[in-house]
C-alpha cells in the first residue's frame, strides 16, 4: 500500500494561474516532469518479477488476513454495494469502562434496515455476530440493527482527552447489544474489503493451521511501502523478522484482486543501504539484492 505523495507547497500557486494556453502547456510540463520524477524513484514489484520483503507476521486465523474483519464477516453475510450507496451500513462502537478503554473497545459494522435514516452518534439496539473475541468478546463485529436505542447521560464517560465514550452494556447469549453508531461506511471501504476478500480465498485453512502463510512488506521508494502475502513452501521455515525472496501476485493494494506471491527462500540480511526512510521506521527495498539463506 503505497503512501500517496503530495504536491509541493508551490504548486497549487503554480495551477491557479491564468488558463491561457502558454500557462496551459506550462502546467501539462510541470505535472509531466513532476510524474516522471517520482516514478524514476519508486520500483514497484511486477507480477510474475522477483522482490525482496521483511516478514511480519505468520496468521494462523484468517481474521488475522483482514484488515477489518467486521466487514469482512458482513461480505460474507451479504452485505451489498448497493446498501453501502444507500448508506445503511455504519461504523460502530462502544467502550470499555475499565482502565484502558481505548484498546478495550468494541468496534465493527452494522447494516441498517432498509428505510431507516440515522445521525452520527446515534444508539441503536443490534443481534451481533463475533468477527474476533479475546480478552473481551465481540471485539469485532457485524450486526443488524433492529431499532433506535434511547441513550441516557449516565451511559457515556470521559478518559483524558476523550470526551462522551459510549458505554458497552451487557450481551445477550444470542449477540443482542447496544452500540453507537459514528460514521458511514464509503464506497471504497466496500471495495477494498472486496477485493481483500477476493485475495484471501486463495488461502486455504489447512494453510493457516500449518503456518504456510507469511505477511510482510517492503518500499519501492522513500515514505511508501507495500504489503504482501506469500506462500510458504513446505520445506521453508519462516519466522517473523525474517528476509524472504518472492515471486510477485497481488498486493495488498485496495482494489488488487488474483493470486498471492510464492516464497522462494530465506535471504540474509540485506545491507543498510539497501533500506528505505518510510515515515519514522525504515523498511527493506523491494528491489533489494537477494543472497540465499539455509535453514
């Protein structure tokens, strides 16, 4: 997923200029040599080429494959383009009380009953299934909202600089609860959980149990790095931390669809000129040099 780069601070003076046509072509050669400037400094793996990535983790769990599995679980419920462009499905969420109730948050998605309009920060009543549970249940979730919850003061608290938290209440056996209901969920949020969708169904989960699945990344440029996926081979034993040569698939850009990368092997550790400034952290190049590493 690569960072978008932005403009120059003069350019937006440079394109309010009179459109004549001598400003014209003067813009068309800015924007060209602009472009031109920043694809000469970025090397994006092609499909089917060979690239070097960090490995950061190993899922055993395919929610460990999502970026949000709330949404994730409600593609698989049914959840439509076409209710996402009729703005029936939201982001929730509600609060832990306890000491750390940001981290201890029940967050995912609902989807609306059709006709039904609501505000940001509205409560609703929803029959919830878990995406992710843990240390508290329902972490993640997806749910049908069944109807407009009055809220009262008492229900909402205040942690530093967070003002209003919405309470998490009690949960039914059956995954009844309260939530607040704070955003839209957009188009293009639907879209790259589609396509995500789509790459993961490449992965079996006899893959994930056997930990034949690795997730890494690398930059093809200063301040921008991708996200990959990765086949394991049976005989190659990956730990995260690791350096891995790879055969490019898809990537997981938002609207990127197909096959995940094959592993080729463990690779030492490249040298640190080899290593890109990605905003505060550095990260390996993907066109990084690969040496072979034995297991």
């Amino acid at each position: 997923m690569s960072k978008q780069t932005t403009l120059p601070s003069n350019m937006g003076r440079i394109l309010s200029l009179p459109t004549n046509l001598n400003t014209y072509i003067v813009k068309l050669l800015i924007i060209s040599s602009f472009s031109t400037l920043l694809s000469a400094c970025e090397t994006y793996p092609a499909t089917g080429g060979r690239f070097v990535m960090h490995v950061t983790s190993i899922p055993t769990e395919r929610t460990q494959l999502q970026y949000r599995p709330g949404l994730s679980l409600g593609l698989l419920q049914g959840v439509t383009r076409t209710a996402v462009e009729d703005e029936r499905v939201w982001f929730a969420h509600c609060y832990s009380a306890g000491p750390h109730p940001l981290s201890d948050r029940r967050f995912g998605f609902i989807l609306l009953p059709i006709g039904m309009r609501i505000k940001p920060d509205t409560v609703l009543e929803i029959n919830a299934r878990q995406a992710v549970g843990g240390s508290m249940s329902y972490r993640r979730f997806f749910g049908l909202a069944r109807r407009i919850s009055p809220s009262n003061a008492d229900e909402y608290f205040d942690h530093g600089s967070w003002k209003h938290l919405f309470r998490c209440g009690p949960i039914t056996a059956n995954g009844d609860m309260r939530v607040e209901a704070f955003s839209l969920l957009h188009t293009w949020d639907y879209d790259a959980a589609k396509a995500e969708e789509n790459r993961n169904s490449f992965i079996t989960d006899n893959e994930l149990r056997q930990g034949r699945i690795a997730i890494g990344e690398c930059s093809p440029g200063t301040d921008s790095w991708m996200h990959w996926k990765v086949r394991l081979p049976p005989n190659l034993i990956v730990r995260p931390g690791d350096y891995l040569e790879a055969i490019a698939g898809s990537n997981e850009a938002p609207r990127s669809t197909g096959p995940i990368s094959q592993a080729v092997c463990r690779i030492k550790t490249p040298e640190p000129k080899y290593f890109n400034h990605t905003q505060g952290s550095r990260t390996i190049r993907c066109d990084a040099p690969a040496t072979p590493l034995t297991n």
